[in-house]
C-alpha cells in the first residue's frame, strides 16, 4: 500500500492539471541526440502488392535544440476550421527567457498567406486528393481554392473557406524538391506529386488566424473527428510520402522524425479543449500517445483566435493564443515576449519539461520494439484500472 498511495495522489494530481485551463502551454528541454530512418524504396504504389522500405542501415542522425524539429516542417489543418491568415518566421537569434534582451533578434517573415487579400507568398496548399493506394492512402495534391478538392496547378485558398470535420489540407513552402532519391534534398517521395520543401529553422515562429466553429454540415456518424480540429506540424518528409499510411515503412514517422500538434481537440466529450503534443521518442516509447502537456488553451468557437507555437534557441516550444498577434513583414522580440507574458500574467502557464535522451532510435520493423511497445501499454491500461478501483471503491 506504500506504494500504490503516492500513485494515487500522482494520478489525481494529473487528473487535476489535466482538466486545468491556461492562456500558455510550454515545453521545456525539447530536443536530444537521436536518429531516424528515412524512407528508401516505395514499390508498385498502385497495385495490390504496394509495399516500401526503411533504410535501417542508414539512420538519420539529429542532434540539439528543437531536433528533430528543427528539420523542415510541413503545416496541417483539419475542420472544422477557417483559416484567415498564416505567417512563418525566423529569427538569427531568441530566447524566451533570456536576461539579456539586448540578445534577442527580430523575427522576420519568410511565409504568409492573407485569405481576405488573397496573397500567399512562399506558400502552397496542398491536400490528400491525388492517387489512392493500398499502402500510401492518397496522395498529395495541389488544392483548389477549397481547400479540399484536386487542381491541376497551385492556387490561393478562398476568403472564408471552411473546411469540416475530417478534411484536411497543409502548407508547404513553394521551393520545388529535387528529384525524388535517398541522397538528394527532398529524400524519397511518391511519383507524379508536387514535392515542396517545408519551413526550416531551428529557432522559427508560425502564426495562425483563424476559427473553429462547432461543426454543423457533417453528422457525427459519417465522421472519424467529428467537431475535432487541430493545427499540427510534420517533418515535411511525411507527407510527401504517406500522411496516413497502412505500412509504417511508408514513412519516417514511426522512427520517431517528428511532429508537433499545436492545438488539437483530442476528443468528443472535451470539444472546448486545445491541447498541444509532441510525437517522438524524447522521453518515451510510446509515440502513438506521444507527450501531452497537461492542460489546455480553450477554444472560441464563435470568434476569430490569434496565436501560434514559437521555438526558442533554447530548446523551449511555447503555444499561445494573444488577440495582440499581428502578421507585420518584421515582428520585434519584445512585443513577442509581450503577447506571450501577457497571457501567462492573465491565465498561467503550463510546462512539461522533457527528459534528457542520447541516441534513441526507434522503428516498426522491429518486432521486439513493437512488442515493447504493446505490453508497456498493456500495462499502463491496467495499472490505471487498478487506480479507479483504489479511488472510487
């Protein structure tokens, strides 16, 4: 029983923050020295015998602040949700909680798109709505002006345009790939795609304006996410070769190259909820479920949100909402800190420092890692039984 007590007391204490509100969401520490393993082969995509390889023998190695999301990121959104305005940024030099402020740089825009002016520079919307295919899913395409539907060629996404539960698009730079190959820019990607770098930077900032009306176009019956929206960042080299794929050798997402969900409904009953994510191995072996902070931003579904994820030189990723956000060509390095500390002073602030890790690699085609992987969830599902048992007895 001494040792089942304090469980107890950590798994209300969880329970608790989980279910806590905050106007700023932090990790801490994110980064370590790690490998993963990229995509070598993708073989008859479109027959029955559709299959693909890792090359194991050839990890990719990353290392230091941020990594690996410090690699070029792709930008996802699902609905129900409205995009008006999207701008990424880099700076040479920022720390949120530097002493010296004189260190700190300005941020300058490399992206933005504006739906209202219908600009988009260094932006191209893409979606799943190429060619289908057993192992892939379906491929990445240029979207039309709604978002959702195949073009034959880039075009800007409509003022306004909503997208609903389950449909999805994303953003990439407008900087073409090189041709498909292990060794070149882009890695291995599917045929007959338009292959687009994603934003790079170690230190980088995305902003987003947008909505996330409650859904009211699709039932929940015909939808998988109903009323579930997010806005998340991939390792660009995901999607350009399968978002969602039915073999975990179709992409380098399994090995652990990275994603960042920066607000994310996580399910139906807590549809006012925004969560932020990590998916890698920084910490743990379950990427599934990655590494949750516990707590939430809250999600106005009737008016228009301002905010986004920053990633400092120090290893510190911070979401944040802030009706001051501007999309100005230059954003100076106070009124960053000034947005975001007026949200800490006015609703808190929530961190999840991550742990320290050397060398971790990870991937599905081992067989004892997957086995792993399935009895420690086994037993997580179990021990947490047993503490409802103990609780509510």
């Amino acid at each position: 029983m001494s040792i089942i007590l304090p469980l107890i007391i950590a798994f209300k204490s969880l329970m608790t923050s989980a279910s806590s509100e905050y106007g700023v969401l932090e990790f801490s520490n994110l980064g370590y020295d790690g490998t993963y393993y990229q995509v070598s082969e993708l073989n008859d995509p479109t027959s029955d015998s559709c299959s693909c390889a890792i090359d194991t023998d050839n990890p990719v190695s990353f290392s230091g602040s941020n990594a690996p999301l410090n690699e070029e990121l792709s930008v996802h959104f699902r609905g129900p949700l409205i995009l008006n305005q999207f701008a990424y940024y880099v700076s040479e030099n920022f720390d949120f909680y530097s002493s010296s402020s004189s260190s700190n740089k300005n941020w300058s825009r490399q992206a933005y798109f504006s739906g209202s002016d219908q600009i988009a520079e260094n932006v191209t919307f893409l979606t799943n709505a190429g060619e289908d295919s057993t192992c892939l899913g379906k491929a990445l395409a240029y979207a039309d002006t709604d978002g959702i539907s195949l073009s034959s060629s880039s075009r800007i996404l409509n003022n306004n345009t909503l997208i609903n539960s389950d449909e999805e698009f994303a953003i990439f730079s407008n900087i073409s790939c090189e041709d498909s190959g292990i060794n070149n820019d882009c890695g291995v990607y599917r045929d007959n795609i338009p292959a687009f770098h994603g934003y790079y930077g170690k230190i980088k900032l995305f902003l987003f304006e947008f909505k996330m009306p409650n859904e009211s176009s699709v039932s929940e019956t015909n939808a998988s996410s109903y009323n579930m929206p997010a806005i998340w960042l991939l390792n660009s080299r995901i999607p350009r070769t399968s978002q969602y794929p039915t073999n975990s050798s179709c992409s380098c997402w399994r090995s652990g190259c990275g994603e960042f969900d920066i607000f994310e409904i996580l399910n139906t009953t807590d549809v006012e909820d925004l969560y932020t994510t990590i998916h890698n191995y920084q910490g743990t072996d379950d990427i599934e479920s990655g590494l949750p902070i516990y707590g939430y931003i809250k999600r106005d579904t009737s008016s228009v949100m301002k905010g986004g994820v920053l990633f400092d030189a120090n290893g510190t990723a911070i979401t944040f909402l802030s009706e001051n956000v501007n999309f100005s060509s230059s954003i100076d390095a106070t009124d960053l800190i000034s947005w975001i500390e007026t949200e800490i002073d006015s609703d808190g602030l929530k961190t999840r420092e991550l742990s320290s890790v050397d060398s971790t690699t990870d991937s599905d085609s081992s067989e004892s890692s997957s086995n792993q992987i399935h009895i420690q969830k086994s037993l997580m599902i179990l021990n947490l039984l047993l503490l409802f048992f103990l609780i509510f007895k």
